[in-house]
C-alpha cells in the first residue's frame, strides 16, 4: 500500500471516530440530530471529509479494494453533502453515521493493521 493511500486511510479512521464521539456526546436519538445543528453539522462534515478523503485514495488502491468498499457511493455522499448541503436528506446522513460509518471505520483498521504487519516483515 501506498504511503500516501495509508494516511488518508488514518485520517478516514479519525474521522469515523469523531462520528462515534459525537454520536456518544449527543445522544443516539434521530431526534436530538435534526434538532441540534451542531451535532448535525459535525457529523456532516466528517462524513463530506471521509468521502473528500475517500476520493483521493490512488486508483490502483480503490480497484483492489472496489468488492469490499463501495468508493463511487462513498464519493457521491460527498458530492451530495458539498452541493446540497442545505437540502440534504437528514435521515440518510443519520443512517450512513449509524450504519455505515462503523463499516468504514473497520475496513480502515484492518486495512492499516494489514499494511502494517507488510511493513514489518
């Protein structure tokens, strides 16, 4: 793995665990998100940053990686929160935190462990 591809997969890590922190400082309530645009708007941005950071990732890394991570949905999550901010659906942001963030967040730790475990040997 690239070295620039693993900090961008460092930097995705962090960013789904500030969702979890947030998620755990708010409150896990539908709720509570649409109503507090401070919760809404840093789970937002983590998200648009996951997938800004996504995006970059090098070509060669997103096909061998492509059949365990969906990087074109990924990327159109960024693209949707960047230029419809405003109008973006609240319950999918909710949804994707919930549900695919987690998934994100494990695919970047085993991602990194394994290049690790290549880098030491």
């Amino acid at each position: 793995m690239k070295d620039s591809d693993k900090q961008r997969l460092e930097h995705m890590r962090a960013y789904c665990i500030d969702i979890s922190k947030t998620i755990a400082r708010f409150g896990d309530e539908f709720e509570i998100f649409i109503s507090d645009f401070d919760y809404f708007n840093s789970v937002s941005m983590s998200i648009l940053q996951i997938g800004e950071l996504a995006n970059s990732l090098s070509d060669e890394y997103k096909n061998q990686t492509k059949a365990q991570m969906p990087w074109g949905m990924i990327r159109n999550t960024r693209n949707i929160l960047a230029h419809t901010y405003h109008r973006a659906d609240k319950e999918i942001i909710w949804e994707t935190a919930r549900s695919d963030i987690p998934t994100v967040c494990n695919f970047c730790e085993e991602q990194l462990m394994t290049a690790e475990e290549t880098d030491n040997e």
